[in-house]
C-alpha cells in the first residue's frame, strides 16, 4: 500500500513539473523575444529622441549664421550645446561649411559622407568620432544676399553613450516588467495546477478509504475533465456491481434449484434399494429421468450465467438472426427432445440485422425451441421476420400455450414450480428475457392464428447504418 | 624636506615653451615611477600638495612642468596626435580648452570612489575633472582706492568708470583675452552670464584700462600703485602671497568660480600614478591642503559669504565648446580688441 502511494504522489508531482518545465520553456523563449523586441524598440526610441536633440541643435546653430562683410559667419548659441549636452556624456562634433565645401568654423570631423549633396536635407547619418561610433544631421541654410549666394551647411554629430543608455534603461524597465510577469504567470500556474489536481487527490483519498464490496457510484466533483473520470469508474464499478450480483443470485440459484432435484433422486435411490426386485426397473428408470432432467436444469443454468455474463462484456455486434435460427435448429436434436416431431424453418430472403451478440442470442433462441418442443405441441415452427423498426425471431408451436398464471410469472429468475417438476421452462424464458433486455428488445407471447408464438423482438438495424 | 631643482627656463619663441620645471620625491626614497605633471598653476601654490603626495607615495617621483594656458593646450594637441611625447597629467586652468581636448578624445577615462563622489558640473565623461574652486575677484590698492570707492559689485566698477574725470583713467587692469586662456575664459563666461559686459567694455574703452597677460603682473602692480583696480583676477593667487595694501572683492552681484581641470592624456605612459595622484588631490587630504593654499574656497569662510545665487561655478561641460569656436572666438576678440587696441608687438613677457 505504501508503494502504491508513493506512486500516485509520484505521478502527480511529474505532471506537475512537467506542466512547470512547459510554462518556464515557454517564459524562456518569450523572454528572448520580449528581449530582442524591446531592445529594438528601445533603440528606436533612443536614436528619435536623440535625433530630435541633434536636428535642434543643427538648426539653432543654422539660425545664428549671418553676411558680414560677403562672408558667412555663424554666431554659435550656447542654447544648441546646451540642448547636446543634455546626453551628458557623450562627446560633440559641429562643422559649419560654405557652397563649396570647406570648413568656415567648427571641427574637420564632422564630415558630411560622400554623395549627400544629392540627399535632401536634413539628413541623418552614421559615422564616426574618433573611431567612436555617432550619429550625425546635416541641415541647409541658403543665402542669396547681394555679396553672398550659396548653401551654408550644418553638420552636428555626437557619440551614442546616453542613446545606447537610454535604449539599455528601456530594455531593463520591459525586461523587469516581464520578470515580474513570469513570475506570477509562473506562481498561478502552480497553483492552479495544484487546485485542480486536489480532486484526483480526493478521489484516491475516497477510493482508499472504501468498504472493499461499496460499489455504490462516487460523487463526481472538480472539473469537468476529473467527473468524466469519475463518471467511468462509476460505470466500471455498476458493471462490477452487476456481474457480482449475478454471480450471487447464479450461486443462490443454483443452490436452490438444486436441492430439490438432488433430494428427489436420492429418495428414488433409497427407494430403488429398498424395494422388492420387481420394482427395482421402474424405480431405476425413474432415477434416469430425474437425474438427466438434472442435467438440463445444469446446462440452463451455465447458459444463463454464460448469457448474463457476454451481455455484459461482449460489444454488441450486428448479427443476422436467420443465421441464428439455423443455428438454434442445427444445436437442438428435436429428435432427442420430442422425437417424430417436425420442426418448420421460416425465413426471409433478405438479411434480418439486429445489433447483439450471437453467442447471447442462440442461447436465447434454443431456450425457445427447447420450450416449445418439451411443452408444446406439433408442428412446431421456429421463424424470423422483420420489419423497419423491429425484427424477431420466433417460435411457435399449435398448442394452447401455459396457463395465465404462468405466464404472468415468466421473466423472473427462475421458477419455482417449474424446477419443483425437475423441468425448467421458467429458467429458459429467463434467459430470454435478460438477452432481450440487454440489447434493448422485448420478449412478447401470445396466440397467433396457428399457435401459441414465442418472440423475441429487437430493433432493425439498417445495413447502411453500419 | 624637498629635494628640489628649480630651472626657469626661457624660450619665448616655442609653442611648447614651459615655463618652470620642478621635481618633487621624497626625502631618502628610491622612486621606481615618475610622472609628468603639464600645469598652468604656479609651483609655488601646488608646492604643499605635492609634497604631501610624494610623501604619501614614495614610490612616485613628480616632475612638474608650468606652463601658459594657450601654449599647453598646443601642446596637449600635438601630443594628443602623436607628435610630442605626452604629459602623464594634464591640469589647466583653461577650462574651456580641457573639455575641447576631451571632446577630441585626447583623454582617458577613470572612475574612483572619489571621482564618482564630484558634483556632476565638476566632472565630464569621467575623462576630465575639476579639481579646484577659485573665485574670479577685484582686487584694489587699499592705500590708494577710498574704501567708499571699493566697488564690491560690477555696477558700482561701472559707476565709477562712468564718472567724468575719474582717477582710474589707464589705472585699471584685466587680463588679456588673447594672451591669457584664462582670462579669454573669465571674459567670455561674464559675456554669457550678464548684460553688464558690454558696459564693462565700453567703461574699459573710456577710461584707456589695461589689458595684460599674467596673474602676478597684475597682481604685483596693483601693490606697487601702478593699477589701482584690477579685475577678474584669480582670488587664489592674491591670497597666496598676502600684501597688506591689497583688497579683495567677491562681486556681489556674482562671482564666477573656476574648477582647474585635470585630465590623463590617452597616450599617457604612466596613467596609474595619474590616477593616484587625481584621486589624492580629490580626497579629503588633498582637498585640505589645497584649501589651506586658497585653491579651493569652502562655502563656509567668512571672508567669501556670498549668496549661493551669486557664486557661478564654471560647469565643466561641453557648453564650454562654444568659447572654442572659431567664428566666436575671431568676433569675441575683434570685440575686445576695439576696446583695448592691438596687442603689443612680440606679445606679452611671459612670466609665472
């Protein structure tokens, strides 16, 4: 008992880890994602935010060039380094250049790249500063004074340090945030996975602490996905449930429906010895009949057991009951059972399908010849027909049938009387009420115009249904 | 306690022509480093603090070089692009010219405890620091100048260059914005921080003031009466050498504050003995002596309560680049030259 706990601790702790590796494998590769994604954008946003810095100071800058005396003079505001030194650490580059390209103030390194004549100012551009890597604007201002004519251009550059920060800060913020979102989506993962494992828990817990013979269905709580599991063990323990009351009533039964034959046969046996010689015949062959009625009631009983038991547990199968009318004919000897008398086979010519099982149904089927050919009274006629919603297989025979009281009693398990005469008419119809009633059919008798007709009534099954 | 050599050295002619040279070790120690100290601050006032250094580090020997401003940022250049062999330390007053350095990626970048610690206006790019806290301030003769006369803001100077027949004709000094970095660099923060430049240049103008290029000059001739006003004149070489006639004024209306700024060149041979020589000149030890030699001026002294709103600390940052800038610079200049008139041929005696 031990062992089987732990396995069940077991097996739940796997599920569990296996569900906390999915969601952790899935966070990992969401993180790297959200990662990636994030640096990008905070590297958008960096380099806009820090452009719009670099084009301001570009333009104050344009803004403060003036003609004096037929040359450009550019009157640098403090306001544009101002606005540059706003990324605190990184390091600054201006050039302020006449039409034809040379350098009027400012820095040689801030160079504008080759071929950006032809680009539209302003414009951005990445280069250099000292082998460190920056970004630059370049902007126009024309001039079409009467001693000067041309484009003064104004290139500002700067380092990336507060850019690349900015966008590292960014990445840092959205990678917390996802941090702390894991971590939760991590923690209620958990714990629901725990909640909804706790009703399996339960369940064992139920289960253990049973009686070994409560069969009764359990209560179904916890999600939907536990009840169907209830739910199948509740009809796994019913099937149980039934098999094992059968198996009882088979042994109560037998035990009943034995004792009476078996004291009869012992009192012809007494008698048998304590009679004078000239008895001694009769009595014997009085034992004889006693003992392979004996035999009969046996083999009724097996066929029961053998009935409720494949009603059970075989699947039903579509089954053509003109095959089985040919074979309940084939079993049973009507020779043996009431020699001279002629038994009549009628069938249809198409196929009569009824879901069962066969096994179930000849059983069923030879009951009702053996009925008909013992109690009844020739010809005996053993048939099948059919029509949309119900098929049958039949026996009839010419007599009157049993009295009313008698066929008021048929159906139950066995019957009484009928045993109490070593024969076992009652037993037989049992059999063919329970096949009847297992495949979800009927069994109807009455007086039909040639007869007292036995039926066993099923419903069609279409061939195309299958 | 000093093994010390003192050379004065004279060439006029070089770019790299440095002043003074002095080496600092300590007394009976066998120093296996020497670093090279490229410095616009007299010897005399660093005196104390590199001693106290080379007794401290015994290991480090320091050569001291003492240049002009202009003439070391050249310097500082050239070396910068390899052509010169280069300083280990850097340390300027012309602060305007450091972060231009800086900003050219001569420097190299260091980070202490104790360099983290400075204001952010003390600091850039963690290549370059301010490493002292001097007063721009007037100074006067007090046998000569009526104490009601003691201008203790820039309007009062206004006032008094403004009246008709003034006795300060041709008695005021400053320095000369082409000759000195520094005093380019003080002239061209008060045309940024105030409307009064330009009248303090019209009143410079008017009464025939004198534009001259060094701190003792002016210093000395204020004492002797030949200047009876001087301004703009670092307070912390007034202080250094006390004269009973002289008068200090912090400007009420405000008084700029210079950091001197030290750097590590990038092809410094010896950054290590750099880096240990910024961070004791930055530590409290260092900071105390420097105090003691009027270099850092502590918010709490009587003798400078100004308001907080009145002190102007030069913000080391790449603001300063404008003072740089050509065309502001040629027209900045042109400015004051029309005050001053064309500096005198061959330039200013250069002397500490």
């Amino acid at each position: 008992m031990p062992t089987d706990e732990l396995r069940v601790i077991a097996a739940q702790r796997s599920l569990l880890s296996r569900v906390m590796i999915g969601v952790l494998s899935l966070l990992a590769v969401g993180g790297c994602v959200v990662l990636l994604a994030s640096f990008a954008y905070g590297k958008n946003a960096a380099r806009q935010a820090y452009d719009r810095l670099l084009i301001g100071a570009a333009n104050d800058i344009a803004e403060s060039i003036n003609i004096i005396d037929g040359a450009a003079v550019a009157d640098i505001p403090v306001s544009a380094f101002g606005l540059l030194s706003l990324a605190l650490d990184d390091r600054i580059s201006y050039a302020v250049r006449g039409p034809d390209g040379t350098l009027l103030t400012g820095y040689e390194t801030a160079l504008p790249p080759e071929g950006s004549a032809r680009r539209s100012p302003p414009f951005y551009y990445d280069s250099t500063l000292q082998g460190e890597p920056s970004r630059f604007v370049t902007v126009v201002r024309r001039f079409s004074e009467r001693d000067y004519s041309g484009t003064v251009s104004v290139t500002v550059g700067q380092t990336l340090r507060a850019r690349n920060e900015m966008a590292l800060n960014l990445t840092k913020g959205a990678l917390v945030m996802t941090g702390l979102a894991g971590i939760a989506l991590i923690l209620s993962a958990y714990l629901v996975i725990r909640s909804a494992m706790r009703p399996l828990d339960q369940m064992a817990n139920e289960l253990l602490a049973r009686d070994p013979y409560d069969l009764t269905p359990m209560k179904a709580h916890g999600p939907a996905e536990v009840a169907v599991m209830t739910e199948a063990m509740n009809r796994f323990m019913q099937r149980l449930d039934r098999q094992i009351g059968a198996m009882k009533h088979l042994i109560s039964d037998t035990a009943h429906q034995l004792r009476t034959p078996v004291a009869a046969i012992r009192a012809q046996a007494e008698l048998a010895l304590e009679d004078d010689k000239d008895h001694q015949p009769q009595r014997l062959e009085r034992l004889l009949r006693r003992t392979r009625s004996l035999g009969n009631l046996l083999d009724q009983m097996l066929s029961r057991a053998l009935v409720i038991h494949r009603t059970d547990n075989a699947p039903p199968k579509p089954v053509d009951l003109r095959d089985i009318a040919l074979q309940v004919l084939d079993d049973c000897d009507p020779d043996l059972l009431a020699p001279g008398v002629e038994v009549d086979l009628i069938i249809t010519e198409a196929p009569v399908i009824v879901m069962a099982d066969e096994v179930s149904l000849t059983e069923a089927g030879k009951n009702m010849l053996t009925n008909a050919l013992q109690h009844g009274q020739a010809p005996v006629r053993i048939g099948v027909s059919t029509n949309t919603n119900q098929s049958e297989l039949w026996v009839e025979d010419a007599g009157e049938g049993p009295e009313q009281d008698v066929l008021s009693r048929i159906g139950g398990r066995f019957e009484r009387s009928a045993a109490s005469r070593g024969t076992s008419a009652g037993l037989g119809l049992s059999i063919v009420h329970a096949v009847a009633e297992a495949f979800g059919g009927k069994i109807t008798m009455g007086k039909q115009a040639n007869g007292f007709r036995v039926a066993l009534v099923l419903p069609t099954q279409e061939e195309d249904e299958l | 306690m000093i093994r010390a050599a003192l050379f004065a050295l004279l060439l006029p002619l070089s770019v790299s022509a440095q002043e003074a040279v002095q080496s600092f070790a300590a007394p009976a120690a066998t120093p296996d480093t020497e670093i090279i100290v490229r410095s616009t601050t007299d010897i005399a006032v660093l005196t104390p603090a590199l001693n106290a250094f080379v007794a401290l580090y015994p290991g480090i020997s320091i050569t001291y070089e003492q240049w002009g401003s202009n003439a070391l940022y050249a310097d500082s250049r050239a070396a910068c692009e390899g052509q010169i062999p280069p300083a280990d330390v850097v340390f300027s007053s012309g602060v305007h010219q450091m972060v231009d350095l800086v900003n050219r990626a001569c420097a190299s970048p260091y980070v202490s405890e104790i360099t983290r610690a400075l204001p952010a206006s003390r600091t850039w790019r963690d290549e370059l620091w301010g490493i002292t806290l001097e007063p721009a301030v007037i100074i006067y003769n007090t046998a000569l100048v009526p104490a009601e006369d003691a201008p203790t803001t820039r309007f009062a100077l206004l006032d008094l260059m403004r009246r008709a027949e003034t006795p300060y004709r041709g008695k005021i000094a400053t320095y000369d914005v082409e000759a000195s970095g520094l005093g380019f660099l003080f002239a061209f923060m008060d045309s940024l921080e105030a409307t009064t430049f330009g009248g303090l240049l019209e009143g410079f103008a008017r009464t025939n003031s004198v534009a001259t290029c060094c701190s003792a000059e002016i210093i000395d001739g204020v004492a002797s009466g030949e200047y009876l006003i001087a301004y703009n004149v670092l307070g912390s070489y007034v202080s250094s050498v006390p004269r009973e006639n002289i008068g200090v004024i912090h400007p009420d209306d405000y008084t700029l504050l210079l950091s001197r700024a030290y750097m590590i060149p990038k092809t410094a041979r010896n950054k290590d003995g750099a880096e240990v020589l910024l961070d004791f000149l930055l530590s409290d030890a260092g900071q105390n002596i420097l105090a003691a030699g009027n270099l850092v001026q502590r918010p709490d002294s009587d003798e400078t309560a100004l308001s907080e709103s009145a002190q102007r600390p030069i913000a080391i940052d790449p603001k300063l680049l404008v003072a740089m800038d050509r065309h502001r610079r040629t027209r900045f200049v042109g400015q004051w030259r029309s005050t001053f008139g064309a500096l005198p041929a061959g330039g200013f005696l250069s002397a500490p």
